[in-house]
C-alpha cells in the first residue's frame, strides 16, 4: 500500500515535470525540468522493484545527457527565444493531429487492458526479480550476450564517427 | 509496522542529514587551525577555548548578513541552486553504513539510512546530481566569473566521476555485490595474521585514483579551479552572500565528510576491525566511534593536503584525470579481476 503511494506521488511527479518542459519556452528551465522528470522516473522504478533501473536512469540520462545538454544551452545562451505563437500553422496543425491519433492510441490500449493500471510490487522486491542488479547482469552477460555485444559495437561505432566529426571540425 | 517500526525508520533517515550539518560546525574551526599549524601562525583562538565559538559566530553573522542579490539574476534558479548543493550532498549518506548492527528491545536496527542493493550506484548517481547545484549558481548569477566556474566544474566533475567510477568498480568486482554492507562484511578478518584483510592491501592503486578522484569531486585543492580566486574572483559562488553562500560552503564540507566516510566504507573496513565483533549496545557505540575516527583521519587528509599543494592548471586537470587517473583504473580494474580469478581457483 504504502509503495503504491509513493509510486503515485512519482510517477504524477514525472509527468507534470514532462508537461512543463514541454510548455516552458525559456530552455535552460526546460532542461531542468527533464531532470526533475526523469528522477520521479527513476524514483516510480524503485517502487516498481527496480531500483537498478532507476539508478542508472538517473546516472544516464539525470547525470550525464542532461548535464551536457545544459552545457551546450549555457554557451550557447539562448535564454531569449523569439516570440513565435500561432505563426506556423502547417506544424500546428500537423501537431494536433499527432497529439489526437496518440490520445486515441493510448485510450485504445488502456481499454485492451481490461481494469485499471496493475499494483505497484510488494516490499521488500522480490531479489529474483529482474530489477535487481545480479538476475539482470544474469541474463545480460547470459541469455543476450550477442545483443549487448552488437550494441557496444554500435556504440563504438558512434563515439569514433563523433570523434572524426570533431575532429575535422577543428582543422579547418 | 508498529508505530515503533517507523519511529526507527524515520529517525535513520532524518537524524544523519541533522548531524552533519552540525558536525560541519567545529569541522571549520578544525581546519583554520590546522592550516595556521601548517603556516606557523595562531588560528583563531579568541573566541571562547581554544577558539571553539569561533565558527557557531561565524554561522550566526551568515544568517544575520544582509542578503545582496544582484537584479539580473534569473531569481528562481539562483535560489534553487544551494539547495540543490547542500540537498544532494546530505543525501549521499542515506547509504553508508556508520556502525554495526543494533539490536534491541527484539529489533535489529542496522545502523544505514537505506541498505539498498545500488548502493556504491546511489552514491554515483546523487554525484552526477549534485553538479546541477554548481552549474546552476554558475549560469543563474548572470556573470562571466560565475558562468566560468560552473562550466570547469561541471568539465572537471564529469572527467574525474570515470575514474573515481572505474577505480570503485574493481571494489564492487571483489565485493560481488554494490551493496556497502556487503563491502563492509567482505573486509572483516585478516592476512597472514595481522594485516586488516582491508581493500587497500588488495587495491592500493585503485584507492589512490578513488581518493584523488574525490577530491576533484568536492571542488576542493589542489583541484578548486571552478572558485579559483586568483582568476574567477569566487567563482560560480562569486553572486551569493549571506547564508545562500553559507550554503555552498556547507555543501563543501558536507561533501568532505561524506567522501571521507566513503573512502573508508570502500577500502578501509567501515566501522569493522580485525576480531572485533561488537554485542550490545556498547559494542555498536564502539564501531560508530571506529568508523568516525577512520572518517576524521580522511578529513584530516583533505585538510593538510589544501595546506600543501598548490592549485593545479586546466589543462594539467585535464590530462591528469584522462591521460593517467582513467587509464590507471582500468588497470586496477584488470588487477582486481586477476585477483578475483586467483582466488576463485582457491
């Protein structure tokens, strides 16, 4: 009972932070507001039994994206971003379109759900369950051991492309 | 859960981040007279014995200081920013073990905030959290010296969590486990007889990068380029006055106390000793008291070392945590393993 209301409490926390770095027009608060964001997402994992995930959820995205996105926005100073309401109305409208058909996407699967959303997980989680840093590294290093490979392939991939990029940025 | 059950609950979690704060206190006094026994000079010493009320009346005129702030500040972010500081250095405590297990009246009453199973991750983590507090006081305050010095700490914070990240990593290899209880257990017992069976005779390389790390983590010398006054007036803290200055210093020193305690959770035993098995309340007194006194011997480190080195350059900052601190933790890292293989085979 008690983890399902601090899950509540998070997870309302997540989204209210999503809709308002969505709407903030002032970049740097939007930023932030990300960050609070993905720590009530991190924080709703923990409820969930998954305290794993919810870490590296904040040391990922919290601590590392965010921080270098900040970064960017700090030199790049843009805190007066120009006016411009209502002044693109192809966007507007190819916007509300989206927000609609998703509206309608979402409602769809919550009515193929059948009842309302699934209890939050007992406390203690269960050390078995996937959250828990040994099950995941388990099936990780186990099960899915040629995924994990391919994707720090790709990973590699994508630092050394960056590092070319930069690189020939500077000879110039 | 019975009304005592929560009273415990919330007297693990409230009661650290109540005492460290107050620890900070005399933690102030303590290293203005060690730096004026490192320059031959007096330190303060007027205010009550020894100088003791020195820093109660410093903390006092912070809080009674009339507040400058300067009008263009972005005014929500610039208050927001100690708090975010002083909030996340508290909260690295929650999971370090400060003694033994209590048991009383039928209970056992771990002495943690929170054993979790992410422990050494949660520390990481609140890390990786706490640069927003600097980053944010750096761009908020609308100021060239402020905005410097948030961008070198975030640059600085970011380089030296790899190292400290990887060198930690080679403790959790031996460990088996991220959890600093589990740590803690695996140190207890001795080699050959009489040397601890501590992770620093196992790791003294991976200790000395985590410990270095540390320092650049906490902004303090030889690694304080984000507040260098003799280029960035203060640096990021350069708009703040009164206590929302107060704050960042406070967070400083919280961060000392919490990195010491760390650093002794992770490579000298925590509040453990070779055949020391407390029982009793008595028992657990004494293993608080260990684990305080391995604690102050840290800080006393960090104290006599600001006294000695000089501030490093930027770009010797920056090729120390690259080029030497990184690539030496991934040695450790292998070293640990091969260590862990040896033993495996028995």
């Amino acid at each position: 009972m008690t983890a399902r209301i601090f899950f509540d409490a998070f997870a309302a926390l997540a989204i209210v932070f999503a809709g308002i770095m969505v709407v903030t027009r002032h970049p740097v608060r939007s930023v932030l507001s990300l960050v609070v964001s993905f720590v009530g997402l991190a924080a709703s994992y923990v409820t969930l039994g998954a305290p794993f995930i919810g870490v590296l959820q904040v040391i990922v995205y919290a601590g590392a994206i965010l921080v270098l996105f900040l970064f960017v926005l700090m030199l790049l100073n843009l805190d007066r971003p120009p006016a411009e309401r209502g002044g693109r109305p192809v966007q507007a409208f190819l916007g509300g379109l989206g927000a609609i058909v998703f509206a309608a996407m979402l409602l769809g699967a919550l009515r193929g759900s059948g009842t309302a959303l699934p209890a939050a997980a007992p406390v203690p989680p269960d050390p078995l369950s996937l959250g828990e840093p040994a099950s995941l590294a388990r099936v990780l290093f186990g099960e899915y051991l040629l995924h994990f490979e391919a994707i720090s392939v790709l990973l590699l991939a994508a630092l050394v492309g960056a590092f070319v990029l930069a690189r020939r940025e500077s000879r110039v | 859960m019975t009304l005592a059950d929560w009273g415990i609950v919330l007297a693990r979690v409230v009661l650290p981040p109540l005492i460290l704060p107050a620890i900070v206190i005399p933690l102030v006094w303590y290293e203005r007279r060690v730096a004026a026994l490192i320059q031959d000079r007096h330190g303060p010493n007027r205010v009550g014995p020894f100088g003791l009320l020195q820093s109660p009346a410093d903390i006092l005129k912070l809080f009674m200081k009339e507040e400058v702030v300067p009008s263009s500040v972005d005014k929500l972010l610039y208050y927001l920013a100690p708090a975010v500081a002083v909030t996340a250095a508290l909260a690295t405590f929650a999971v370090i073990p400060f003694g033994a297990t209590l048991e009383a009246g039928g209970r056992r009453i771990p002495l943690i905030g929170a054993d979790v199973s992410i422990g050494v991750l949660y520390v990481f983590a609140i890390t990786s959290i706490s640069v927003y507090g600097i980053v944010l006081a750096g761009w908020s305050s609308n100021d060239k010296y402020s905005l410097m010095g948030g961008i070198r700490s975030s640059a600085q914070i970011i380089s030296y969590e790899l190292a400290m990240t990887t060198a930690a990593a080679g403790v959790i290899l031996a460990a088996a486990s991220f959890r600093l209880t589990d740590v803690i257990a695996m140190q207890e017992g001795t080699f050959f007889g009489f040397i601890p069976r501590w992770n620093v005779f196992l790791q003294p390389l991976g200790f000395l990068i985590f410990f270095t790390a540390t320092f650049a983590e906490t902004n303090r010398l030889p690694f304080d380029l984000p507040e260098a006054e003799a280029e960035l007036v203060a640096g990021y803290h350069t708009e703040y006055s009164a206590m929302h200055f107060g704050s960042f210093f406070l967070a400083e020193y919280v961060n000392v106390i919490v990195s010491s305690a760390l650093t002794t959770t992770l490579y000298f035993g925590g509040w453990s000793l070779p055949g020391f098995h407390p029982t009793g309340p008595l028992g657990v007194a004494a293993s608080v008291l260990i684990f305080a006194l391995k604690t102050a011997f840290f800080v006393t480190v960090f104290v006599w070392v600001r006294w000695t080195l000089p501030r490093f350059r930027y770009d010797q900052l920056m090729r120390l945590g690259w080029k030497a601190l990184l690539p030496l933790a991934l040695v450790n890292l292998f070293w640990a393993a091969a260590l862990e293989m040896l033993r495996a085979r028995g």
